[in-house]
C-alpha cells in the first residue's frame, strides 16, 4: 500500500494516488472525508499487475480520515501520516494530511 502527493501549483488542491496491492481481492476501494465514506465514490482501478490504483484531487491544508475496503474488509493505510481514533467505527482511522 503506498500513498503519492503531487501538489498542484496553480491550484488549491493536491493530487493523491492511492495504491493497493491486493491480487487475490475482486473489488478495492478507499473511502473517508473527501468522498463522504462512500464506496461507489472511491473505487480503485485494478492493474495488470494485480494492484488497484486511483487518483484523486483532494483541498491541500487539511486532514482526512480514510480506509481502504478490500473484498468488504476494512484496512488502514500502514504508511499513512498518522492514525486517529473513531468513536462511531470503535477503531482507528488513517489519516492523510495535505
């Protein structure tokens, strides 16, 4: 699992790729903050290589809570900037700040 930045000069936001290594899974997903924790909303593209893969523009100067939904299970991100507690999910989230 990793996570890219690529600021955009001209723009108030930041480009984040997420990726997920996950061969086996059939459907990969990430969902937080920016995308109202829907499914449909977060879906990542599966490569030849078996790695799911998606871009997404998020506001710079902010933090978002986020998971990854791989087969239905729900997984942090092990490189994110930091995690943060949950009450309504009783686990941690990841957290990425930009």
């Amino acid at each position: 699992m990793s996570i890219k930045k690529q600021f955009i000069k001209t723009k108030p936001v930041c480009k984040v790729t997420f990726s997920v290594e996950a061969k086996e899974a059939s459907k990969v997903a990430v969902i937080g903050d920016f995308n109202n924790w829907k499914i449909e909303e977060g879906s990542l593209s599966k490569l030849k290589n078996g790695t799911f893969k998606g871009t997404f523009d998020l506001g710079k100067d902010s933090a978002y809570e986020f998971k990854y939904v791989i087969d239905g299970a729900y997984v942090n991100e092990p490189e994110a900037d930091s995690f943060k507690w949950n009450d309504f999910a009783g686990t941690e989230n990841s957290v990425l700040v930009v």
